[in-house]
C-alpha cells in the first residue's frame, strides 16, 4: 500500500502488477474507529469496496499521513456541529423578538411616554414647530383674532393654553401641534354653514390637544427614535428630530380609536354647552360631499380624519342618545358670521 497527498494506492497480493488507486476525495473513514481497527470505504455509490487495517502502527501511520479533518477519526461534538446553526436559530428568535417589542409593546410604551413628558418640554416643542411654521403659512391676523374669539366663547378650556390660527388657504383642513397650537384654514370654514358646525371641529381638535392624541401618534411615527431618546434622556435630540419631520404633523393621520374618542368628547362639550351635537355630523356630510361631485378633489382633512360608516354611525347614536336642550348662541353667531367675510 502506498499513501500518497491526493490518493491511496493498493497492491494486489496475488498479482503485484496490478495496483488500485482510491482518490482522496472518494474515501469515507469509519467515524468511529478503534485504536487498532479502522475500516475505510471508496465510493460514492452501493456497493463500495471496502479496506481494514488492523494493528494501531497502521492505524496511528494512516492517521498521521492524511492529517485532514476527514480522517480526524473523532466525532465533531454537538455543541462545534450545530454552532452556526444554534447562532442562526438564536439569532433569528433575537430578531422575532425585537420585532415583537416594535410591533406591538413599543407603540403602547410610546404612547405612555408621551403621557408623561413633562408639560414646559411640550410647550417648548410646540412654540418650535408653531414658529416654523408659520414661517411658510402666514395667518390672517384679523381672524385668528376672531377665530380666539371664538374658541374662547366655547369655554373648552381644562387648563390648556391653546392658540389657534386662521390661515386664508383653499386648502380643507385644521390639525393641531402639540403644545395647544390649532391650525384652521379658510378652505374649511367656507363649507360650513352654521356655527355649530365650527365648533364641533374646534371641539375635536381640541380633543385631540387636551388627550395629547398628536404627541402620541407623532412618537408613534418616530418609533425607535422616540425609545432610545428617553432611554438616554436625550428629549433635545427628540425635539429636533420631531422637528424635521414637521411636515408629518400637519399630515397625521389618528388611529381609530383617538378618532372615536375626539369624536366621542367633542359631543360631550357642545351638549354641556347647549350647542346642537348635531354640527359634528353636519361637518362630516359636508367633508364627505354625498353629492359626489367633488370626488377628485378629497379635502385633506378627509386623509388625516377618515371617515367611515362606523364612525358616522356612532356620532349618530351619540347624538340621539342625549336630550340635552340646545340654545343658540348669538355672540357665537355673530364670529362665526365675520370669520366667512370675505376680504
């Protein structure tokens, strides 16, 4: 027999001529020899022909000529087989779990946190975003006076410090920023047709302010930024990313359920004042534009505060569910007369 780098080359007793060569890479070693017994096999198909030796000199000669890992002669242990796939399989299970912590324990835990930032932090947040704001959009002066007039006169206010303005835009929208600011535009305001109809939207967007909705939804939006900004106490840094993304704010959509509460509180303030709940449902039909002939044009408001049947559904259950007597309000009349002059 003659061991040689690439192949095993076999003499033939009865006819010394005659040699067989098994290449290297043919050969498959008995994983679990003896100390003076190995047997080996060559090819790679049934039958295959098979070799012992015998004696720990020959087997011990074998061993120490072809040194690689195939004629190692020992087991690879367990814990070496499976280590690329144990990492794999930890790995994997590492990464379904911070995508279980994103998906669904993050968005509750952002929403508690802004629960409890403090108040100067998101009055200071607020004061930022108001001022870049109106960096682009320039209020009318005169009607966010009237508009101020307005909400004052609802007497909404549980402690808040809220500021509305009263942008002269075709524009169909109103959102708030967190910190009290409310954004109303003219576009709104010229398809309603009763001042009842303004305060329900004023309502609902206050609602949005008083419950902290937009602080919510914008720390949703951000995510992990938001996480690992309050890990590191790092609520500068938040700031400045909330306010790079500005642009967000006014586009926020709210989840269902901030949506039904807005609407559900909104009801529950024009009742307490004896204003007709009924303008929450008059603004959707009016938003919503039954006629159909405005479909190509869908007010932005529609995008941020989508309606559904649900939702129209439940303001009508709402409101039939209370008998409270309705009252009609001249001073709030009369601003909301001079707010639809035009210029």
């Amino acid at each position: 027999m003659d061991l040689q780098p690439d192949k095993l080359e076999i003499e033939i007793l009865d006819d010394p001529k005659e040699k067989v060569q098994w290449k290297l890479s043919q050969i498959n070693p008995d994983l679990n020899p003896q100390n003076d017994r190995w047997i080996i096999s060559f090819g790679t198909k049934d039958p295959r022909e098979y070799l012992e030796f015998t004696g720990e000199n020959n087997v011990m000669q074998l061993r120490s000529f072809y040194q690689s890992e195939k004629f190692a002669c020992e087991r690879t242990p367990f814990y070496k087989k499976w280590k690329w796939t144990g990492l794999l399989i930890i790995g994997s299970a590492f990464v379904a779990f911070i995508a279980s912590v994103y998906l669904f324990a993050l968005p509750h835990f952002v929403k508690v946190m802004a629960s409890k930032v403090p108040q100067d932090w998101e009055n200071s947040l607020g004061s930022a975003a108001i001022e870049q704001f109106l960096l682009v959009e320039k209020p009318d002066t005169v009607k966010s006076y009237e508009l101020n007039q307005f909400f004052g006169e609802l007497q909404f206010v549980q402690g808040e410090n809220i500021k509305l303005y009263f942008v002269n835009s075709a524009t169909v929208n109103a959102f708030a920023i967190p910190g009290g600011h409310i954004v109303v535009y003219s576009g709104i305001v010229d398809k309603m047709y009763h001042y009842r109809q303004l305060a329900g939207l004023l309502a609902h967007e206050y609602t949005h302010v008083h419950f902290k909705h937009s602080l919510k939804m914008i720390f949703q939006s951000l995510g992990s930024y938001v996480f690992v900004s309050f890990l590191v106490g790092d609520l500068i840094g938040l700031s400045t990313i909330i306010l790079d993304n500005l642009n967000s704010i006014r586009n926020l959509s709210f989840s269902r359920k901030f949506e039904t509460e807005a609407d559900d509180n909104a009801c529950k303030l024009m009742i307490e004042r004896g204003i007709d709940p009924k303008g929450m449902l008059e603004l959707f039909e009016i938003l919503s534009d039954p006629s159909g002939a405005k479909k190509q044009n869908i007010p932005t408001f529609l995008s941020t505060h989508p309606l559904t049947k649900d939702r129209i559904q439940h303001m009508k259950e709402n409101i039939k569910s209370h008998s409270e007597p309705v009252n009609e309000n001249m001073r709030l009349m009369e601003i909301f007369e001079r707010l639809k002059q035009k210029d």
